[in-house]
C-alpha cells in the first residue's frame, strides 16, 4: 500500500468506477432481484469468496448462489465504507469495512442479524470497465441483533437444516482483517 502518495487525474477517475462498482454489488446484494446484474459485475472467471459460507467461482456459479440464498432473506442492507483502492494500470485492489443488518426467514422462526467485517477485493478493467476478479468477505463478528456480538459473536444465520440446505458451515470465527 503507498501511503501519503496523491492520485493522478486518471487514477481518481478509476477510484470512483470502483467506488461505483461496490455500490452496485451492495445494491444487487440487498435487493434480491436481479442474480445475472449482480454476477455480470464480475469477470467471466471471477471469484466470490466468502469463506466457510463457500468460494463460487465464475459467473454461473455466483448466480447459482445468490438465487438459492434469497429465498431464504427477508432484507439484507450492506453498508461499506472506509475504501482504500490502490490502482496499478489495469488491475486494482481495494480494501472495504463492512456493516451488514439482515433478516433471514426460517421456519424455526426469523432472525435478525447484525454483522461487521470487511472485504478483500482485486479487479481489472476489462474494456473501459472496472470488473471484480476476486472478492473475499471475512467476519469480525454476526450475531444475533437482539443479544449483541459480546454474548454471541458468531450466531448461525440460518437454522441447520436451512444451512445444511445451503452448503453452510455452522459459524466459526475469523481472523480479523488487516487494520
């Protein structure tokens, strides 16, 4: 990471596309609406990591993910801030911390979730656009709103037959991300 260095011109209009580009991951993200929108914001071979909740790798395989997992969200809200971007030519990388509010439907009964973390990102542009190669999310913490991360740091979000249904591991912490 360069510190201290100020952006050219061109550099800056590259920070904002991506800073574009991460509000439209979070608007397809929350929205529920539109899978192929949200996957199209990546390459053709690009990767979502999302640790122990899986890697899907390339297109059909985000779309695959999102449309299994909507149906079981009653609303998603993710709030990220704090971007440090560092552009080099064509490729990129950017760092983001993330607060995410949730709401999942279960059976068992709905939960409300909240959740801190924070996103590992590289991108490339890719004729004249910014595109995600690779997205990784990590947690400090999801936990049940109503108790709070000091009683629960790591709550499931899902009950386990839903998780199982998902491919979900039950919770486990993370490291925490690089200040």
């Amino acid at each position: 990471m360069t510190h201290n260095r100020v952006p050219n011109t061109d550099q800056l209009c590259d920070i904002e596309a991506i800073k574009q580009l991460k509000a439209l991951y979070c608007y397809f993200a929350d929205s529920g609406q539109d899978a192929e929108a949200f996957a199209d914001l990546f390459t053709e071979d690009g990767v979502l990591d999302e640790g122990d909740d899986g890697i899907f790798k390339g297109r059909a395989a985000i779309v695959k993910m999102y449309k299994s997992i909507w149906p079981y969200l009653r609303m998603n809200q993710h709030l990220v801030m704090n971007p440090v971007i560092e552009i080099n030519g064509l490729q990129a990388t950017g760092n983001w911390k993330l607060l995410q509010f949730m709401t999942t439907r279960d059976p068992e009964g709905d939960r409300a979730l909240m959740a801190a973390g924070y996103y590992n990102e590289r991108y490339v542009k890719v004729e004249g656009a910014w595109r995600f190669q690779h997205v990784s999310a990590g947690v400090h913490f999801c936990c049940d709103a109503a108790s709070g991360w000091a009683t629960e740091p790591f709550a499931a979000m899902f009950s386990e037959p839903i998780s199982a249904a998902l491919g979900i591991a039950p919770p486990q912490p993370s490291d925490p991300s690089p200040v």
